[in-house]
C-alpha cells in the first residue's frame, strides 16, 4: 500500500497511468466475460437451422455488366442486329434520347464443362470452372440509375437507408474470429450511395461494414483506417481503458444503451485487429504457385488478384462476409473495348479464388456471388454501347450449397425482360440468407416501431438453387 503521501508525488501522467493498469483489468474482464456468455455483438450466433454455408464472398461488378456479352448469349439479337427492337421498350429508361437498334453482341459464346453451360470468350478462366456455377440468367430488379439499383442490391430498398446484407449476416450470426470485423469491403467505390452500402443503419454500429481503402484506391495501397504501427499501442491501450471505464459509468447511470455498447466495442475491435488484421492481409507469405493461380504476376489481373486471395484469407480467418469490388462497367460507348478490359482484370483472378478455395477444401461452405447493379439493353446507344437494364440481367453463385453446374431461369430472345423462372434481388437475398441458416422473414429488427429485415415485405427462396 502506497502511504497518502507517496501517492501526492505522483504526476499526473504517472497517476493516469497506475490507474489505467486497473482500468485495463476491468474492461479486459468485462470483454473476456461477454465472449464467455456469447453476449458480444459479434459473439458467434446459432443460425435459425443447419447452414449450408459459413460465410459469404461478394465480387461486386460496378456499373453494370452486360449479361448478352457475358453469360447469356442470343442468337435471335445476332440475328436481328441493326433492326428496332420488336416489341416495347420500358415505360423509364435512363437515356431515352440516346437509345437506337439491336445491336449484336462482338463475341463469341462456347459450351464448357459437363454442364454446357455457354460463356463468352471474355471469361475463358471462367468457362472453365462453370460446372462449379449456378448462373441465374433471370435476374431483375426495381430501379434503372446507378445510385438506386446499387443501394437495392446492397441494402434491399432502393429509396430508403437500410442495413447492408453483409451487415444483417454479422447482426444475425455474429463472427468466427473476435479479432477483426466480421464484414469487410475490400476497395469499394463511394459512388452512388457511398457509404449506405456497407453501412449498418438503424443496426447496432459493430455491424457496419469496414473498408479496406476505397474504390480510388489500388488494393496494394488499401489500409484499414486508423489502424496504427503498433509503436503506439500501450498508450491507446491507456487511453481505450480509461474510455472504457468512463462510458460503463455512464451505463451504470442511465442503464442499457445500445449505441454506447456498440461504440465501446468497437473501439476495442479496432485495437485488437492491429495484431491480427495487417498480418491476414499481408500476402507476402503466399506461394509463388498460389500468386500466380490469382493472376498477381501480371499487371493486368494484379489488383483484383490482391483482392480475391485477401478475400480468401479474411473469410479463411473467420470473416462473415468479404466483399470486393471492380468499378468500370458502365458501357455507354465502346462496348466492345471497354467490356473486354474489364473482363481481363478480373477473369482469372475470380477463376483462381474459387479453385483455391476448392483445393483447400472451403468452397463447400463458402458461397461465392458475381454480379453488378444491373445488365445492359440489346439496344445500342451512342452507335456503339448499351444502356442501363434493371428488368433481365445474369448473376451466379458458386459452392456454400448451390447446385452446381445449372443455369437458372432466362430472358426473352434479346436480352431485355426475365421471362422464366423471375429472380428479384429481394428473392436473392433470401436464398442467400436461407443458405447461410438464416429464415428471411425471421432476421428481423425492431425500429421506428416495427420490425425491419433485408427482404422487406418480399422475397421467396429460390429453392431451385439449392443443392
């Protein structure tokens, strides 16, 4: 025991310091006590019923790919090519005053695999991992401007700010690793709807998405904001215990507060992912074998090579829900050009994670998705691109108990309108979730007086996607 006196000569910093040794046991027991009774925000929850899938790996294509040239090919367009379009086109259009004929897609489209399934020569990595796919060739959605459709496809509502779905998977399952967040958005663009689209909304705060760098950004520079060097680490570990005490007595007075819980939490995620965090997302450990399955020894594919095999790693380490994102597919003009540079960048890298995840024994309880906000029209504008087409688009899924090897539903002879077997991203979202364990209509929140999900009042799952 220290004598009154000897406590008098203390500094203040020394003081301060004593004192947060103290500090630092009572949060630490306070953290060590939730993970104990699963009461954290991110304590690992059990799903409604046997999941087929642990985690989710998003490849978000920006802007919007035109399926006709990708995954869905048509001859009749071909066919047609340079004629008006047979029947009528959608009462809203983005670029009314600049559409024009069919226009025929420029590439070619094969069978591959044991399945048939037909691929463009764009995605020849692709093509030859389709007997791993379900590729839903019926796809539709609400909204034609990119603002829209992107917070639809992310959030579920195109109009209002909601949760994101990788979010509502943290909300509901929680996360495997306590270390680092348990949702993640690796180089997304702040473009039409910035930050709704991995946020967490009326959600508690731990539920937000967390990015790594932003769609400016090349991955190799992407860093975790505010996350240091760890040369200061025992002075933020001073100065987070003694947050800490100050906002559990502020809890001791006003009783439970959902917000203030959220933000204690996070600030200690944060501190705890600077062990852990820099290392899964160093990749300098990797094989040279393993680079170069991802594309990352050419500079075409490098920087979506990066963030595929950091996917991997997150979601390997316990990670709910990975997202990467390529931006650049909005073709107005120079299809032909532009889509095949996009295909490039990102055609062996995504063919690369899902073998990699195959080998290491992952893909059956990873699920994969591709796609973007929309496809495009078998219209052309500007003579030589394609427009916006929220009402028939392509997306697949792969591995996490997807029936492998299927193509879905299909749109009409050119490409416009999902005719068969209709696939709203309100359905998508429920399959997702179903395949992760989790009933749609019972992942639920409580806001504003009612109760919310990512489905809305909508979505059906789409049994036959399931393996």
């Amino acid at each position: 025991m220290h004598s009154p006196a000897q406590l008098h000569r203390y500094s203040r910093r020394e003081a301060l310091q004593q004192m947060g040794a103290g500090f630092g046991t009572l949060a630490l027991s306070a953290l060590l006590a939730e993970s104990a009774a699963g009461t954290g925000p991110l304590a690992v929850r059990q799903p409604h019923f046997p999941a087929k899938a642990k985690r989710v790996i998003m490849l978000f294509m920006f802007g919007g790919p035109s399926h006709i040239d990708t995954f869905d090919p048509k001859p009749i367009l071909n066919r047609d090519s340079g004629k008006p379009l047979p029947f009528a086109k959608p009462r809203i259009i983005s670029f009314p005053r600049r559409g024009g004929d069919l226009i025929a897609s420029p590439f070619e489209f094969k069978r591959h695999g044991e399945s048939g399934a037909e691929v463009s020569e764009l995605f020849p990595h692709i093509a030859g991992i389709v007997d791993d796919l379900a590729i839903v060739r019926s796809m539709h959605c609400t909204n034609p401007r990119h603002g829209g459709a992107v917070l639809e496809w992310h959030t579920g509502s195109d109009t209002f700010i909601r949760p994101a779905m990788g979010s509502w998977l943290t909300y509901g399952l929680g996360s495997e690793n306590q270390n680092v967040p348990g949702y993640i958005t690796i180089c997304q663009a702040l473009a039409e709807g910035g930050a709704n689209n991995f946020g967490a909304a009326f959600l508690p705060a731990a539920y937000q998405g967390t990015p790594l760098g932003y769609g400016s950004v090349k991955a190799k520079d992407a860093q975790f904001p505010f996350i240091g060097d760890g040369k200061r680490t025992r002075l933020q570990r001073l100065e987070l215990d003694m947050l800490s005490q100050v906002s559990r007595r502020q809890l001791d007075r006003t009783g439970p507060d959902s917000e203030l819980e959220s933000r204690i939490a996070t600030f200690e995620l944060a501190f705890r992912m600077q062990t852990e965090a820099p290392e899964i997302q160093d990749i300098s450990n990797e094989s040279d074998a393993t680079k170069a399955l991802y594309g990352l020894d050419d500079p075409v594919t490098e920087d979506f090579a990066r963030q595929c095999l950091m996917a991997r790693r997150f979601s390997e380490s316990g990670v709910r829900f990975v997202q990467c994102n390529s931006n650049g597919w909005d073709h107005h003009f120079d299809l032909k050009n532009q889509l095949g540079k996009m295909c490039a960048k990102v055609d062996k890298p995504i063919a690369g994670l899902l073998n990699d995840l195959k080998g290491r024994g992952l893909l059956d309880e990873t699920l994969v998705i591709w796609g973007g906000e929309f496809g495009r029209t078998p219209t052309a504008e500007n003579a030589d691109g394609r427009d916006h087409n929220p009402h028939g688009f392509t997306m697949w899924l792969g591995g996490g108990g997807v029936k492998p090897g299927i193509t879905y539903g299909q749109t009409d002879e050119y490409g416009y309108y999902s005719i068969e077997n209709k696939v709203h991203f309100h359905d998508l979202h429920a399959t997702i979730l179903h395949l992760m364990g989790l009933d749609h209509t019972k992942l639920t929140f409580r806001h504003a007086g009612r109760d919310f999900r990512l489905t809305d009042v909508h979505g059906e799952v789409i049994r036959g996607l399931l393996a």
